[in-house]
C-alpha cells in the first residue's frame, strides 16, 4: 500500500489518540485503533513480525524485510504512542486528579459512541452473535468489579504473566492493560520497578509484552479471518461491558497511601445525584457529547477517505 507523508502523519495521530488511551486506566488503546480504522491491519503487521522476515532480510535484504512487515505503518504509529505518553501523561494524570468527572465523562462518550460503530460492523445477526454480545458484555462489566489481588506476587515468572496479560488487554477493545496489572496486583510492583530502575523486572516485563502481543494478536487475526462476525459481536460486548469503569461518578470502597498519595483500590459507580461534592453534571453531559462527536467526525472522515 503506497502512502503520502500526509497519510503517515495521520496514522500517527491515531497512535498519540491511542497513547492518550492507555494512559487513562480503564480505556484501551485497542478500542481508539478500532473506532479509527486501524485495528486488523495492526494485527496484520504484528503478525508479519517472524521468522518468515528474518528470513527476507538475510535472502533479500532489508528493504524488502521492511516492506514484508509494514515497517512505515508501524514505525509512525508507535512514534504517535511514544509522542502522547511521554507528552501527555502528566497532562491526563493531573486531570485524573483534579477534574476526574470531567475526563471520565468525554472517555465515556467517547467509549458509548463507539459501541455503536463496532456493532455496525457485524453483517449478519443471528441467535450465536446476540449470546456472545452478552456473554462479551457480562465478562468485561465482572473484570470492572473483580477486586486487586494482593501485591504480594512480583517474582518474575508473575511479571511475565502481568506483562503478556496486560498486553493483550491493551490491543483488546474495551480492557484496559494498566487495569489488568491493577486487578493482577502487579500495578504497584511495575512502578516500584520503573522507580527504582529495576533493569531486570522491567525486561522481564518487557519480554512477556512481546510474547503476549506477538501469540495473541495471531489469535485475534485468526478469529476475524474465521469468525469476523462472532469476534466483532464479542468486542462489542466487551467495549460495552467496560462502560462500568470509566463511569464518572464512583464511590471509593478502598485505598491505600502509596509513596506519599492516595491511591483507590477499589470503587463502584453510582448516581450523580448521591455523589459526594460537585457532580457537574452539566458539563460532564456537554463533554460525553463532544466524546461522542469525535467518534462521529472519524467515521464520516472514515467514509470520505473510502468514498
């Protein structure tokens, strides 16, 4: 696929729109790569990452090994991821903080129009395609209230598990990886280990990330090839489930200090109109619709780019 700078340029938007995501605790940068027209050819390239390209770099060179995997593609995507983590992070973070209703809300519009979008996707219903919805549905609405385990657990056979779950999670519409790590109790050990510099937990974190995004990204291309319908029906349901999460209003149900700030463990949504303090609803009514006007603006830009 030949492409302008300008196209390039774009897919690194998508990746900052993605890098923003995943910084936010339970919003995936899987869903952004979704909702923005890039999701299976990522899989695509993820998995043209193997031995058949070391194979045309050694016979063919790497040129050729670049194009064999899409290297342009990925190169500006994750220059986007790295762009809006390493710039955005403290922006998010601070808002989380201090205007948390206010961000909850435009990720909530965000997330709720792109329900809409993903389901649009499917072709054919039928009674399998409604079940997996809700069974996609039910699994991610319980992941949202299963409670951390204990923080116990930082061997490193467990950090390599966090760090493959995790990545799964990320590229997975509708979980979010740094939730996962946080129900895994592995939130705390991966800071501690970014903290201190601990070169060893964080490769073998690293490690896992690479096996879990290289294994399960085949898996999800090979579902999509087979059963794009019933995947797209389980993705829905997951992306729908996840609302419970990035719900604005919650009551805290446990926290912890945790180098000098307080951190939530555990909270459950609940209704504005018993939330303790300033529920704002107003403006968080005015930012879940521009959430779900952004969604609106990529799929009509979407349909022009097709058309």
């Amino acid at each position: 696929m030949k492409r302008s700078f300008k196209d390039y340029l774009t897919i690194s938007l998508k990746g900052i729109a993605m890098g923003a995501a995943d910084v936010v605790p339970g919003v995936s940068g899987g869903t952004i790569a979704f909702i923005s027209g890039i999701y299976e050819e990522l899989l695509e390239t993820i998995n043209s990452i193997n031995f058949k390209a070391l194979k045309i770099l050694r016979t063919d060179g790497l040129k050729a090994m670049w194009k064999a995997i899409n290297g342009s593609f990925l190169i500006s995507l994750l220059l986007g991821i790295a762009i809006s983590i390493l710039s955005l992070a403290k922006i998010i973070k601070w808002l989380l903080e201090n205007k948390p209703i206010l961000v909850w809300s435009f990720f909530f519009g965000l997330v709720l129009a792109s329900i809409f979008y993903i389901g649009r996707q499917i072709k054919h219903w039928n009674i399998l395609t409604i079940i997996l919805l809700i069974l996609g549905g039910l699994i991610a609405f319980y992941i949202t209230t299963l409670p951390p385990m204990s923080n116990s657990y930082s061997s490193h056979w467990f950090m390599f598990f966090a760090g493959s779950l995790a990545i799964c999670a990320m590229i997975l519409p509708g979980i979010s990886g740094s939730f996962i790590l946080l129900l895994l109790g592995a939130y705390k050990p991966v800071l501690d280990a970014l903290h201190d510099k601990d070169i060893k937990t964080i490769f073998v974190l690293i490690s896992g990330a690479i096996i879990g995004l290289l294994t399960f990204s085949r898996i999800l291309k090979w579902m999509f090839d087979k059963y794009r319908n019933l995947t797209l029906a389980v993705l829905t349901g997951f992306v729908a489930g996840s609302l419970n999460k990035i719900w604005p209003w919650k009551r805290v149900l446990e926290s912890e200090v945790f180098n000098g700030k307080l951190k939530i463990i555990q909270e459950e949504s609940i209704s504005p109109f018993v939330y303790e303090g300033n529920p704002e609803i107003l403006w968080a009514l005015l930012l879940a619709i521009v959430g779900i006007l952004v969604i609106v603006l990529l799929e009509k830009s979407a349909n022009l780019k097709v058309n």
